[in-house]
C-alpha cells in the first residue's frame, strides 16, 4: 500500500510539472541560493595531472594506440601522461602545456569532450564517475528521445539509462546501455546523432546530479506507439508526459 501511495504521489506530481511547467521552477526559484538547474554533473572537463577517470583511460588509450604513451592505462593523469600529451601536443603544433582542453580533445579526435566543453561543461578540474564524453552521449539520447517532453519528463528519460549502468542486468557504462542492440530507437533511427540543446544538456546533468523523477525505473515506452507486448507485462512505477516508466 505504501508503494502504492508513493507512486500515486509521484504520478500527481510529474502530471502537474507536464501540465504547467513550473512546479519545480517555483521551487527552484524560491531557493536563490541554489540554481538547481545549472549545477556541473561533470568535474574533470579539463585534464590535467591529478586527474582521474574514465575520460582519462580513453586520453591514454588513444595515445598509447599511437606510440606518444608507455605507461599503463589506468585513468590516472599523472607525470607520464602529461609527458606523453606534451610530446603529443608538440607534434601536432599545440601549445606544449600537458593538458588535455579543446584543441588537444579536438587533435585526439574526442569529439564529444570538445561538444561538452563547448557547451557550458566544468571545467574546474577533480574527478567523478561521469565524463564529458558521458554527459554529450547522455544529452544527445535525451534530446532523440525526449525533446519533445517536459523537462522532467526528459530528465527522466536520462535517469532510467543512469539506472541501467547500475543495474546487472545492462551495460554498466553510458555507451553501453545507449548503443545497446535496440535499446532505444534514437539510436536505430539515427536521432542520437543529432546535436542536443541546451535543455536536453541540463536534463543530462540534473540526472547525472541524483534527481530521478523515474523513480528507479530501468524501462520507459509511449503506449501510444509502443509494438511490444511484453513491455506492457512490466510494472509501472510512473507516467510523464507521454511515457510510462517502469521496472
């Protein structure tokens, strides 16, 4: 009965999000000293020694893929990395400074970590569980999915994929669970492909921040749309919008 409750009570809650667009905006402003909606998701946008994680794995992969790095890939931006993104960087006609910013991304051909960085990403440096690359993938699968929804409906949609890298039954990184075989039709149809906007790049980072309107929920379908049988057998734990959202 409690479970019952507590979905009952979520259910009214995104409905009156979706129906007027600002009952969390309210709260949002009423809290001055907190603007919600623009906190980081991502710590490490610029790398630089004492960096740490898996932006920095994929940083040294590359470079040792291409003879500038020796040392073991272990995602941690130390003294040999620096060394080996300076001799990169030498190479290439890049200011010779060991840190990984746009351009020497742009050189190392990691696209979405010069998207996120140049759409507003942290730069503060530090390290988390999430990356730049992580966070453009995430909004880009928002926006095919979801753009046409509430905010909160799209933040939504970013937690159930944030909730399927924690579950053993997915993939347990975000390109995993993402490109998944027929995951999700953004993916099928091309749409991930597209370049998010700023608001599906803020509903990646309010997910990546712990807010989940989904309520844990690893499946979500447009029952209007939905082919699946089996998807309607799943439990339904919320709806937003347009999406029933489920476990």
């Amino acid at each position: 009965m409690k479970k019952a409750f507590r979905f009952g009570l979520a259910a009214a809650a995104a409905a009156a999000v979706c129906a007027g667009g600002i009952f969390f905006a309210k709260s949002a402003d009423s809290a001055a000293s907190f603007d919600y909606f623009n906190q980081p998701a991502v710590c490490a946008a610029v790398l630089k020694q004492g960096a740490r994680g898996s932006e920095v794995t994929e940083v040294q992969r590359r470079l040792k893929n291409w003879g500038y790095y020796s040392g073991s890939v272990d995602g941690i931006y130390g003294p040999a990395t620096v060394k080996a993104v300076k001799y990169f960087q030498r190479k290439n006609g890049l200011k010779e400074d060991g840190i990984c910013g746009k351009a020497t991304y742009a050189a190392l051909g990691m696209n979405d970590s010069v998207n996120a960085l140049l759409n507003g990403g942290s730069s503060s440096g530090g390290s988390s569980d999430y990356t730049n690359s992580d966070l453009y993938l995430l909004a880009r699968c928002i926006y095919g999915e979801a753009r046409g929804e509430c905010y909160t409906g799209q933040v939504a949609v970013g937690a159930v994929v944030l909730n399927r890298v924690k579950s053993s039954e997915f993939p347990n990184t975000i390109s995993g669970v993402i490109y998944q075989k027929n995951a999700f039709t953004a993916v099928n149809d091309g749409q991930i492909n597209l370049t998010p906007n700023q608001t599906a790049i803020n509903a990646a980072q309010d997910a990546m921040n712990g807010w989940d309107p989904s309520y844990g929920s690893l499946y979500y379908y447009n029952p209007v749309t939905a082919t699946s049988s089996w998807i309607f057998s799943r439990e339904t734990v919320t709806t937003i919008g347009r999406h029933v959202f489920a476990i």
